[in-house]
C-alpha cells in the first residue's frame, strides 16, 4: 500500500468471536496485532470495528485509521454496535458503508444514514449523538477523506467532481 499510494481495506472486530480466537491464536486482540505488523496508519480503511476497548480507539485516533460503520448489516448480523459516539468524541474519522449483499438486503446508503444516527442516540441516551449533518458527513466528504480524495470528491464545491441527488 505505500509502494503503490494506496488505501487498505479490513475487515477488523466484527464479532466477538474473531477478537476471541486472535486472542487464542496469537495472545493479542487482532488490532493491537495489526498494528504490531505495521498495517496501521491513515492508508487503513478498516471495516466494522464493533468491539473496541478505550485504548484501541486511541491506538486509531493516534494512528489516523478510518472506520467504517455499517449498521445495518452489524444488526442483521447481531455482531453488536460500533461505538460511534467514543470513536467521534477521540476524533476517529468515521464513515459510512452498506457492507456486502449477504449481510444487508438493501445496499441503502439513505437507510445506513439514518440508521449510523438513531443508533448512536438510543445507545447513548443523547439525543445530540450523530446529528444529521454528521451522518451525511459520514458518508460523502468523510469518506472521501478516507479514500484519500477529499480535494476533489465529496462536497459541492467549485472544480470538485459531483453527483447530485434531489431528495
């Protein structure tokens, strides 16, 4: 990835069960091994991120990992719920995602939208969690940052590329 200028792309603590066995088969939770093999840096997208402890979101607010959080599909799946509003407060920049066809029956981005909001309000009890500006944030210009392209993608500016929906 950094020979080539490119992102990572992992699928990172999605379950409790995969924190589990990285525990038993290497003494460590996969992140904290992750980092050891130097894989984490601003080039990880990592996907998930559903059981954190506070010092892995401050390994990744550290290190400028980006998360992508796909409610949805951790609902439909019952791996649990990333905790949008720790990783927001360590400044973690999060994003939006759908994750595969098997694990969401809609590829929505409207409904992630909506969805990364209200949950992060009823998980919290705060009603200010994840306000709709964040949850749109989260998945246009965030992402384009963690995609490396926030210069020319995801905003309406002027000399930026553009997709524009009437909703």
């Amino acid at each position: 990835a950094e020979k080539l200028d490119i992102q990572m792309h992992c699928h990172i603590h999605e379950t409790a069960g995969e924190v589990e066995d990285g525990l038993k088969a290497h003494g460590i939770r996969p992140i904290a091994r992750l980092d050891k093999l130097g894989l984490f840096s601003e080039r990880m997208i990592a996907v998930h991120m559903v059981h954190l402890n506070e010092e892995e979101i401050a390994l990744m607010a550290k290190k400028g990992v980006h998360l992508v959080h796909n409610p949805n599909s951790n609902l439909k799946l019952a791996s649990g719920v990333m905790p949008l509003q720790r990783l927001e407060a360590a400044g973690v920049n999060t994003i939006l995602g759908t994750d595969g066809a098997a694990s969401n029956n809609r590829l929505d981005m409207f409904g992630e939208i909506r969805s990364a909001a209200l949950l992060a309000k009823g998980i919290s009890g705060d009603p200010t969690v994840a306000s709709a500006r964040t949850a749109l944030e989260m998945a246009t210009i965030r992402a384009a940052k963690a995609m490396g392209r926030a210069d020319d993608l995801g905003s309406l500016e002027v000399g930026k590329l553009a997709d524009v929906v009437a909703v």
